[in-house]
C-alpha cells in the first residue's frame, strides 16, 4: 500500500499474511492470490440484490451517517454486479454512478464527485496504492472518501495473534489485504485528506482540503 518492505507475520489458510510496519496493512504476497477468473466467480456466488434485507442494511447503515455531509453527486467504486448503493443513493436525490472493474468497466473515470464510497472492495485490492491514486483523483475538493472495510481485530491500536488466527473474514480467498484505524490515518496523513469518521470498526470518512487560497499583494 505505501510502497514500504513489509515483514512476515503468520501462515493461515494456506496463505501468508505480512505486516507493513509504516501503514499497518496486512497483505497477503501476489504470488498467493487466486486468479482473476475464479475471483469473478466468486463474487458472482454472493447475493447482494435489493432483495436481500440484511445487505440494504448494511447500506442503508452507512448512508445514515453520509446524508450528515453536503452530499449531491456520488461514484460507488466497486459496486458489483448489481449497484444496490448507487440505487439507494439515486433515491436520495443524489445523481450516482456505480464502477466496477469486472462488471462496469464501461464507466469512464473521468468525472469528480461529492462522495466516492467503496464498499467491501479495499480488502480485494491487488495493487492499493494505484486504486487509491485513481480513487482519490475523482474527488472535488472539499468532497469525501468514504470507504467500507472490516477493521483486522485490534486493541488499543495492537495487533491481536490469536483472534487473527480465526478471524473468518481473511477466509475468503479474494481478501487479499486488510487495515486497521492505524492504517487509514497514515492514508488520510499522506494524501493530505483530514479524517471526519471513524467507527474503528469498519468505516471511515475522510475529506479533501479545499484549495489553500492565493494570497493578495
């Protein structure tokens, strides 16, 4: 993620996990991800629809705590195969676009918005620190970040082995690198964003400085 030598940490699940000693990200070696093809099919095996009642949930949840922001356009990075968020998010009232590259590459990247949200998607990133270039790059200043990720267990801002061990969300084959609240003030500090929310749990909301202005004279 930040380009630092990260050292090895444990086995599990017929993988490595290494840690960066800089952001705190957990990563798991390229060499160890499985192809892009099966990770498609994977995807495809989830059921994230407007039907499923626990999945608006846990939109809806976020959105919640978003509509406290001047909010009038939005990019869903990430949004799968169906867009429920970009869905929700045009019932708003907020003109939305949803991105995905495997299922809408067609989207051009080529706009700014008020929010760009990706949910459940930072944990697949094969190459972060380019994702998050491209993200970043499509905000307004003064705009948002809002990213949605399970938080690696902690407490008091240190790693805990044992829950790691059996922690079911690094189960998945295509969670290929996780993050702690260590992990996004060190992103906030390095893209020059400021940090609005935090749930230490799994979200976070960081915006984009307004542009400093010239001064007169």
């Amino acid at each position: 993620m930040c380009g630092f030598s990260a050292d090895f940490l444990t086995l599990g699940e017929n993988r490595e996990y290494w840690l960066c000693p800089q952001c705190r990200a957990i990563s798991v070696p390229a060499e160890l991800h499985i192809s892009p093809d099966d990770e498609v099919k994977r995807y495809l095996e989830h059921e994230n629809s407007l039907e499923s009642e626990g999945y608006v949930r846990m939109f809806q949840e976020k959105i919640d705590i978003l509509q406290t922001y001047p909010i009038k356009s939005a990019l869903d990075y990430g949004c799968g195969y169906e867009p429920v968020l970009k869905i929700l998010l045009t019932r708003l009232g907020i003109e939305a676009d949803g991105y995905d590259p495997n299922f809408f590459p067609e989207i051009r990247l080529d706009k700014r918005y008020d929010l760009v949200i990706s949910t459940e998607t930072f944990e697949h990133f094969r190459n972060p620190a380019e994702e998050i270039q491209r993200i970043i790059d499509r905000v307004v200043p003064g705009g948002y970040l809002a990213i949605m990720t399970r938080f690696y267990p902690t407490e008091d801002n240190r790693f805990q082995p044992d829950k790691f061990a059996n922690w079911y969300y690094k189960r998945d084959p295509t969670h290929i690198i996780f993050y702690c609240t260590k992990t996004f003030q060190w992103l906030a500090e390095n893209i020059g964003f400021k940090m609005v929310f935090n749930n230490d749990h799994d979200f976070v909301v960081l915006k984009k400085p307004l542009p400093t202005p010239v001064g007169k004279g």
